[in-house]
C-alpha cells in the first residue's frame, strides 16, 4: 500500500515547514522532503532601495538570527564603498556576532532541542517546551535563559537593540564603545563564559545518557565552513569544503559563490535548495551551521574550546558523520563564543573613538558573506551610480541545508517505520530539529492545522490519522 | 486568581516579534506567572487553536493561508492583539506593494542569477494574495495595536500589563525624538546628505545636518535605538500618531517642514526627495491604508517614475 504522511506543522523550529514522506507500494520510504510554505519577495522590493538601508532592511529577513544579515550587509556596503572599517569596528562587529550566537545556541539547545533531550520524546507532547523544562530542570533552563539573555544584551549593547540592531553602517560602527558599556559588557562576557561551560557539560551529558542517541542519524556528506588558515572564523575568511573522507574538497573566497553554488527550486516548497557545483555543472549536497564548522575547522583560536573541540572530534568522530552530534558541536561553539567575547574585551583597541572609515569610490558590484547561527549567509548587491540597488541575491543558511534535510527526514522515516504514527512523526520532528532550520529566513510559512497523517492509496486519502 | 490565557499566532514575518517576548529577559517569568499560554507556534507542539482570552497576533497577510489562520484566531481569542510593524502596518514585505505579485516570484525564482531552474513552486505552496500584503485588520477586527520591529520590551512589558490588569496603557503616543538628545539647530547646510557619505556629528539633529532621519514622523516603540546610537530613524515603528489620525499629514510633509526651517535646504526639494526615495522612506508601513487614504499621497507613481517600477 503506498502512503503518504504529512506533519503539518513542524513545530519548535524556527519559520514553519510541512513534511511530505511518500511510501512506496514495497513499504519503503521514498522521497521525503520538507515544504517551505511562504515566500515574501525581499529580493524583488529591495530594489531601488538606498543602498545604506540594507543592513537594517536585511535583518527583517530573519528575527532569530538578525546580526547576521545585520553584518553581512554592512560587509557589503564596505566593499561597495571602498572603506575597510578600523580594528575598533571590526571588533565590536566580531563581538556583536559572539553575542548573537551565544542567543541563538542558547535558545536553541533549551527552548527548541533541550525538551526532546531533558525530558524525553516519550514526555506529553503539551509539556514538551520551555514551560515544561522550567519545571523539570528549572536550575538548568534558568541558565540557558540567562545565557540567552546575555548574549541578547551584548547584542543590545554594541548593536542598538537586541532584535535588528542598527549601529554596523558602510565602513565601521556607528556608535563607538563608552567605558561604562566596556565594564559591562566585561562582567556580562564572564558570566557567560561561566555558564557556557556549565551548559556544555549538561548538555553533553543528555546526549551521551542514551548510547544510540549519538549515532542514530548518521549522515555522510560534505561540510562547509569558514576558517583563516585552519582556524574557526565566524565573521570573515575562507569557504572550506570538506568531504566525509576527511580530505579538502575546495577553498573560495565568498566572492566566487556563484563559480561553486548553485540553486535550485523545488516545486511544493518556496525554499530553494543549493548544491555544490564543479565545472562539468555536476552537483552535490553539502550541510552547514556548527557540525559542518567544527568537522572543517582544525582549531577554535580560544584554548577552552580547542579542548572542547578536541573532545567533540574524539567522541564524534573527524569529520562527525552524526547528525544528533550537531547539538553537541552547538554548544562548543557557544563557549568558543563566550571565550572570544572576553577575550577581545581585553584588547584596548576596542575602546577606540575611530570606528568608521570614511567612503572612497563607489564599487557597482559586493558580494561578502558571514557564519549566521545556522551556517553560511551570503548576500550579493549590485547598484546604480547613485548607490540604489539594481538587485540582490540572498543565499541563507537553511537553503544550503536543505537537501542533507530531506536525507535525514527519509533516514529517519525509515528507522521509525514500523514504529506508532505518534514515534514516527516525533521522531521526523527531532531529526529536523537537529538542523535548527531556520525558515523565516529561507523564507517561511505554513499551515496551522493540527498534526496528521495521510494514508494516500491510488491518489485517495484511504485513512487520516491526528495526533 | 485564575491565569489569563493567551494564544499566539504567527503569520508573514520575521520571528523577531516573538524574540522580543523573550527579551523581557528576568520579567518573562513574572509575565507567565500571570498568563497560561494555550498555543505558541515557535516554542510548543500545540497545533489547533484553543480557546483563550487574548490572541497575540505577529507578521502581515501574505497568502490566503494567512487569512484562514487569522479568522481560526479571531474565532477563538476573545480580544486580539496585532503585535508588530507588520501586524499592525504589513511591515517590510509590504514593500510588495510597489509591484505585482508575479513580479516577486520571478525575481527569486526565475530571473535570479545563481538559480538553475526557472519555474515558480506551485504544486501544494499557499497561494499569495492578490493585493500583496495587507495588515492584520483587513482581515479581521483587532481590539489592540502594538507596532514596533519588535517593540522594544518596555512596551511589551507595559503591554501585557495594562492588558492583563485591564488598565491603559501608561506609554503615551510620543514621537522616537522623544528619546533622543540630539540638539535641533539652525545651520548652513544647503544640499542634502546620506547617511553613509561621512562623519555625523554626534550631538546634532539629523535634520539640522541635512541627513533625512524619520524619528519626527514616528512611534517610539524602539525607545530611540537609532538616534541614540548614532543612525538616523528610518521608521521601522510605523508613522506616529499626528500622522494616522490627521488625512493632510504626511512622513514627505512633515520632515520636509522641520528640516527646511532648520537648514537653507528648500522645503519642496527635501519633499521630492522623499517621493523619488520612496521604497527607502516608506519601507516598513507601505502597505498601510493609513498612507494611501491619504489625498496626496502617490506612492506607486514615485516609485514607478523611478523607472522599471524600481
């Protein structure tokens, strides 16, 4: 009998998705592929904008990780206006990026992964959230959203506010760092640090309770991620493609994007997928976000997180096929993140008054790229003499994940097949938050209907089953 | 006392609204200490729409999905809230208003650089509106309006309190100059200027220095963010309060008034401006009736006199 299932909507990750998984008329899953059911045309209305509003117009793509557009832009904007920003501005851009990640990691492992690992995927499915982990491991979740919390304040701090802050501009920071933000942001840097590492042995603790967990989403792919040299780099540097032999595949420049990716629409989703190319025009999936930085990356450049890192590897593996290991490479980098901030909080030079270079000649063509929470984000502008934008290209992390998703939806699909409708569809669901996708940003949206099951047969519903 | 129940629901937007409930930071747990909610797309596994006391409503109408959702939400909330610029205004994505809807799906799907296919997804995605992106009202009544890309958590804090205790809110309807210390002053400055063309002297108004900041034509839900951090507004909370409630006013007219008296920068030049930078100044509230009852108002012949409806 071929069937159908639907999971409409997936629930607790970022943006709003459906799932279609079609079973063939031998019992085995067949395609399974994740619809992104909104579209909101950013690339078409930003044209004939100014120029100079992209990086606050851009973060509106996104709320969950707004820095990243946020900074990508700005990037942009000091290549199209040929002004390489001071050390204090690169600084304080770097520290507003450690202060969004240290948000997103944070809220993702406890408000949207932690209460399938903290209480169970057998646990009811209404206490199943942060509520439900407030009253389970209300020490833990209380950390978590501290943690949150300051990374948000950080953000809030150098950025102008928390959600779409506004201070990166062409050429710098509009708002230099006073020495009471300085202090503060200090103390704030300390204790996350603290408490990332209180977080990170918690968390690796969940993961490894269940021996399976770890290992049972295997997915073999290539991974990419942004170093200098051979070190992690969240903010700027090189593209490395690893493959899951371990060897380099490719190194580019964020410029030359459109030499090595290409994108693809699908027809039941608004979200494009984008694969890898080589000159032949044959292509290939990859993954990225924070298991495919730590499997490309040799070291973190801060000596906590190497030893974290070296730790992961050695559990994981070099490079970790294990999807679930995602939520472990997450919270590495959350302390990699808290490390970096007090690390360049230290250096006077982010003190300076000199935060902004003043524009040369106007380039037509930027392109600049940035690790967002969730992987690579590249924006691409070309402009008119006057500086209006004549068009955009946004390529955003999720898009890039989009096809090892799919795999791992049908991976997991056929895992769980003989297993209730209930543990199939949770278990599709947990799979899919391993990524973090982040739809809003590969655009977003879906229906509100409750979770259900199609039993599709000869192009009829046969059965319809709710949780 | 019994908590009051909230529901929420999540249409077009950015999940940025949603972050700045959680931005309440410590005062979050006293919020839930108040409030049961019933339904929060981004943080439950609650799928169908229980029955509460508030409706808590975030992002625009985008497809006919969209609309669906908003009458399940009416239906079950005794008092809904429009939570956010593009609630309560169509927010960024309004900016669709300046062209078909066709013309949107091209862009990214057909006509775009480092695409290799060419056909826009239509087998099973929602359909999108017609008219482009409207606010949350044109669907549906709403009781109470919070714009604000995302209000900043004050706000939401005063909000949810006023909301839950039954009392007014104690905010007022200030403009973002309200919480900026810049010095308005009368100067020289003949031409105007952008924003990213150089040094910005920090205790100026915008306005006086020639650069065009809206923060004198809107809400304050951000508490200032920009001016005080050195950007000029660029109106992300939507037109402020003169502006909803008075037809003849507009953002091109006022700014236009303030700025010529300040600088030698004629009032007509500085209003053509505005009109010829249309998608630039108007970008958050676009798709607002609030502008286009307006009786000067033209906003899709500036933009399509800029050429190629750009």
């Amino acid at each position: 009998m071929s069937r159908q299932l639907v999971i409409n909507p997936v629930t607790r990750i970022e943006g709003h998705a459906q799932v279609h998984i079609e079973i063939g008329d031998d019992g085995k899953v067949g395609a399974a592929t994740l619809h992104v059911l909104e579209f909101r045309g950013f690339e078409r209305f930003v044209q004939g904008m100014q120029a100079e509003l992209m990086p606050t117009i851009t973060t509106r793509i996104c709320g969950t990780c707004p820095h990243a557009h946020h900074l990508v832009a700005a990037k942009c904007l000091d290549a199209m206006f040929s002004a390489p920003p001071p050390k204090a501005a690169l600084l304080l851009r770097q520290l507003l990026n450690c202060g969004s990640m240290i948000h997103s990691h944070a809220i993702h492992f406890f408000a949207l992964a932690g209460p399938d690992l903290f209480l169970g995927q057998s646990s009811p499915v209404a206490k199943r959230n942060l509520v439900g982990l407030l009253e389970a491991a209300p020490e833990l979740a209380k950390k978590a959203l501290r943690l949150r919390s300051i990374g948000q304040t950080i953000v809030e701090i150098v950025g102008g506010r928390g959600t779409h802050p506004v201070t990166a501009v062409a050429g710098g920071m509009s708002y230099a760092l006073t020495a009471q933000n300085h202090d503060t942001l200090k103390l704030l840097a300390a204790e996350a640090l603290e408490l990332a590492n209180v977080v990170l042995v918690a968390g690796k603790k969940a993961l490894l309770k269940d021996p399976a967990l770890l290992t049972r989403l295997p997915l073999s792919t290539n991974d990419m991620g942004t170093l200098q040299g051979k070190t992690l780099d969240l903010y700027d540097g090189k593209l490395r493609v690893r493959r899951p032999d371990g060897s380099v595949a490719l190194e580019f420049a964020a410029a030359d994007y459109a030499t090595h990716l290409v994108e693809e629409a699908l027809p039941h989703s608004y979200g494009k997928q984008v694969l890898l190319k080589d000159a032949s025009g044959a292509t290939q999936p990859y993954r990225v976000g924070p298991l495919a930085r730590l499997n490309c990356a040799e070291d973190t450049g801060t000596p906590l997180a190497d030893a974290a890192l070296a730790d992961f590897k050695k559990a994981c593996g070099n490079p970790s096929t294990q999807i679930v290991a995602g939520h472990w490479a997450r919270l590495v980098e959350l302390l990699h993140c808290a490390e970096k901030a007090v690390a360049m909080l230290k250096d006077d030079a982010i003190r300076s008054p000199e935060v902004r270079t003043a524009p040369g000649a106007i380039n037509r063509h930027a392109v600049a790229h940035v690790e967002a929470p969730r992987g690579v984000l590249i924006h691409d502008y070309k402009v008119d003499q006057n500086a209006l934008i004549e068009s955009a290209n946004f390529v955003v992390a999720t898009q890039h994940n989009i096809a090892s998703i799919n795999t791992t939806i049908k991976n997991a699909a056929s895992l769980l097949l003989d297993k209730s409708d209930t543990e199939l569809l949770d278990g599709v669901e947990f799979a899919i938050r391993c990524y973090d996708p982040c739809l809003s940003c590969s655009t977003h949206r879906v229906g509100q209907m409750p979770m259900q099951i199609n039993l599709w047969q000869g192009g009829q519903t046969i059965r319809t089953a709710r949780r | 006392m019994a908590k009051v129940t909230v529901s929420f629901e999540w249409l077009s937007g950015c999940s940025g609204c949603e972050l700045s409930i959680v931005d309440l930071h410590e005062r979050l747990l006293a919020v839930l200490e108040e409030i049961d909610i019933v339904r929060l797309p981004i943080l439950m596994d609650v799928k169908d729409y229980p029955k509460a006391a508030l409706g808590i409503v975030t992002g625009a109408l985008r497809t006919h999905h969209d609309v669906e959702c908003a009458k399940k939400m009416r239906a079950s909330c005794d008092a809904i809230l429009a939570f956010g610029t593009c609630g309560v205004y169509g927010g960024p994505q309004g900016s669709g208003y300046a062209h078909a809807q066709s013309e949107l799906a091209e862009t990214a799907f057909v006509k775009n650089p480092t695409t290799s296919t060419h056909f826009v997804p239509d087998q099973g995605v929602p359909k999108l509106l017609e008219e482009g992106v409207l606010p949350l009202d044109a669907a549906i009544p709403v009781d109470l309006y919070l714009p604000g890309c995302p209000p900043h958590a004050f706000y939401v804090f005063e909000a949810l309190k006023s909301v839950l205790h039954g009392k007014p809110p104690e905010f007022g309807e200030h403009n973002v100059c309200f919480h900026c210390d810049r010095h308005m002053k009368h100067t020289e400055v003949s031409a105007l200027r952008r924003v990213h063309e150089g040094p910005v002297e920090q205790d100026t108004c915008f306005l006086s220095q020639g650069i065009l900041c809206m923060g004198s034509a809107t809400l304050d839900r951000c508490r200032g963010a920009c001016p005080t951090r050195g950007m000029p507004c660029s109106g992300c909370t939507g037109p402020s309060e003169a502006i909803v409630l008075e037809p003849n006013r507009d953002i091109r007219t006022e700014i236009a008034t303030r700025m010529s008296m300040m600088t030698k920068i004629p009032k007509a030049k500085i209003t053509t401006e505005i009109e010829k930078q249309a998608k630039t100044y108007y970008a958050y509230a676009m798709a607002s009736p609030v502008f286009r009852q307006k009786p000067t108002f033209l906003l899709r012949r500036w933009i399509a006199q800029q050429g190629a409806a750009r």
